[in-house]
C-alpha cells in the first residue's frame, strides 16, 4: 500500500506523519515552525528524506490557498509565503507530487472524507480554537470560494454599532478567549484558566462555569442558526479542541433547540440542523490533507 508524507504548518510548530491511502498512521512527529520560507522548504525536505518509498507529500497551511494550482495568496500568521508558487518551488526539492490545502478546509476534508460528514452532502464544519475556523460543503465537495476564502468566519462581524471593534469580531467572542472572557464574567473576577481547567470545573459542578459556558454555547448557537439561514444545510460538525468536551455540544445543542423553536412558531422558513461534533481533532488537518491530495486531480 503507497504512503504518504503529510504535514500541518502550524503557527508555532508543523506536525507530520507518514499515512497510507486508508489514513492509517505509521509514524508522527512535531518540529518547530521555521522562521522563513527558505527554512520552511528545508524543513519539509528534512521530513520528506526522513522516509524512504513515498507516494506523495500533502500539506495544511494556513492561509488564502488555490490548491489546484499549488499556489499560496497569504499565509495566515506566518506572512512569509504571500502570493507565492509554492508547489512550484517546493518541487525543486522533492521529487514527488506534493498538494496544498488551507489548514480548516482540510480539517472539513477529513470529516468529508472518512468522519462525521461521510454522508452528507450539504453542510458547515466550526473549528473552536483560538480564533474560529470554518468551511461549506456543498454537494459532498470542500467549498474554496472564488478568492480561496469561503466559510472564513472569524471575521464575522457581532457588533453593529461599532464594527470597527476587532474585539467584537466572531473569533473573539468565541474563540478560546472568548470563552475565557464569558467565564471570567460569570465569575466576577479576572482569574486566568485554560480550556481545561474551565471544563474541569465545570465538569465537577462549578455553575458560575457552566453559566459562562452556557452564555458561550449561546452565541455559537445563533451564528449557526445565522449561516444556516443562508445556505439551507443537513448538519454543522463542530471541531476544535474544546469540542471533544460533552458539555459543550449539549449546552449548544440546547440554545439552538431553544432559540430555534421560538423562530419556528412563526414559521421560520430555516430547516432545522443536525449538530456533531468532528471525529478526528488533533488529526483533522493531516487526514484532510491526504484526503484532499488522494482525490486532486
């Protein structure tokens, strides 16, 4: 069976792995994201060499990708691969086909392609991470936009009497500090807690918690009920490393069922959604990656 080199750039480190056609793993590691794009084509031939007999190399990374082309309009946080031919140029150093693709659009090609989205045709994908990523699917098929940037909800705008106010924006409201911002009112005091220590508490009964939470879960559920309003969907896949927490599906769940029953007694023209939570997590950007390589033309 043919292996594949697959590697998610990150902002701080890339992971890779060496996968087969069936996304199964046969090895993982991480390294420290390079500081230029000269050491980053370096450090992908590093872990390209690293193996012998390989198929092919497929990439994450953030930022606006045409992965047809192989060619990369921004690069998220990195800034150093903007309006760049970077299959071209990487090329030059390995010897194999190599695909890119935007980081949350592989993330929805591994639930396209092998996990919650596997048969369904119509739907959104929600990454809850430090910002929000998301992604369309439309007809079983990874939406890319006309300027590669479908489904970027960070941007969304919650504010509309100052939306000049980036704090406003959707990935802060709900991002991961959002979250901490949320709890931290529920509280009433400014205490520091990661995304675990919050569901720690909250899993042990801590309600002032489980309101910030709930006042969270809330303001998802209404944009979902926003996109879904304009794109008519089957499901919405909530990913991220929060979502594996059982808590936070049901406190949505719950808000949408709520916000959404209200609308209906007027004959909101919405269909109501199915919500899951994504299958792969921490692997999502590498299984979507060999997905998206296995299935380019």
């Amino acid at each position: 069976m043919k292996k594949y080199v697959v590697c998610d750039i990150g902002g701080s480190s890339i992971k890779y792995g060496l996968l087969d056609e069936e996304h199964h793993f046969y090895d993982k590691g991480k390294i420290d994201t390079p500081k230029s794009l000269g050491e980053l084509y370096q450090a992908l031939t590093s872990i390209y060499q690293h193996y012998e007999d390989v198929a092919g190399v497929a990439l994450s990374m953030p930022g606006a990708i045409d992965p047809e082309r192989g060619y990369t309009y921004t690069s998220g946080a990195l800034g150093y691969y903007n309006n760049t031919e970077f299959v071209k140029e990487l090329s030059a150093y390995i010897p194999v086909p190599i695909t890119i693709g935007n980081d949350a659009k592989c993330a929805a090609n591994a639930e396209v392609g092998y996990g919650a989205l596997k048969d369904v045709d119509d739907a959104y994908v929600i990454v809850l991470g430090t910002g929000i990523g998301g992604c369309l699917v439309m007809n079983h098929k990874v939406v890319p936009g006309k300027h590669f940037a479908s489904g970027e909800v960070s941007n969304l705008i919650t504010d509309y009497h100052d939306p000049k106010n980036m704090k406003e924006l959707w990935a802060m409201r709900c991002g991961i500090y959002g979250l901490l911002k949320h709890v931290q009112e529920a509280l009433g005091e400014e205490v520091e807690l990661s995304g675990i220590e919050i569901f720690d508490r909250a899993n042990n009964g801590d309600e002032k918690v489980i309101a910030g939470i709930d006042a969270f879960a809330r303001e998802v559920a209404i944009q979902i009920i926003n996109i879904n309003t304009i794109v008519d969907l089957e499901c919405v896949a909530i990913g991220g490393g929060i979502s594996v927490q059982p808590l936070l599906l049901e406190l949505i769940q719950k808000n949408y069922d709520d916000i959404y029953s209200y609308y209906q007694q007027y004959a909101f023209p919405c269909a109501k959604v199915e919500l899951v939570t994504c299958q792969f997590n921490n692997d999502a950007n590498l299984i979507g990656a060999l997905y998206q390589h296995l299935t380019s033309k």
